[in-house]
C-alpha cells in the first residue's frame, strides 16, 4: 500500500466560495436555490412546472449559481480566449 497526502483542496458551489464554506453549507443543510433573476434571461416562456417531458422547457423555476464565472482563468487552462468567451459557464 502506498501513503497519500492530501495537501490542498479547493471547490466553490453557490452560496459557498470555499471549502469551509461549503462544510458549513452541508452542515446547515441549507438551501441555496432561488428564483431566477430578471436580468439574467425571462425564463417565464420555457417554464412548464406541469409537464418535466415538454421539450425545450423547464420545469423549475430555481437557480443556484457560483458566483465570479467571468473571472476564470481560462489562459492558465489552455483555453484559448475566443473559446472562453463562447462557453457557457455551467
């Protein structure tokens, strides 16, 4: 059997930009989930709370998102810039 050493450990997840944060985030059991926000995308024409297999829709109107997505550092990646700008961050 060979040692290991676990010398670092970084995530971020919405409502939790860190590890620690995230402990206390599972700890509390809280919930991290709102409506979408306005200036994000009108979501109201792809909402179908009814009906989960209608397709192109939605059938939540819940959201989490990790903060600070435009600030990845796609360079230190290898991706190159014009690649980064067309991804979508989820």
């Amino acid at each position: 059997m060979t040692d290991i050493a676990i010398t670092g450990l970084g995530c971020r997840f919405p409502g939790a930009p860190d590890v620690r944060a995230y402990w206390k985030l599972l700890l509390s059991g809280e919930r991290r989930f709102g409506p979408v926000p306005a200036e994000r995308w009108n979501h109201e024409p792809f909402h179908e709370p009814g009906d989960p297999s209608a397709p192109l829709a939605a059938y939540t109107d819940r959201v989490a998102f990790v903060d600070g997505v435009d600030r990845f550092d796609a360079l230190h990646y290898g991706v190159p810039p014009s690649r980064a700008r067309a991804m979508d961050p989820r």
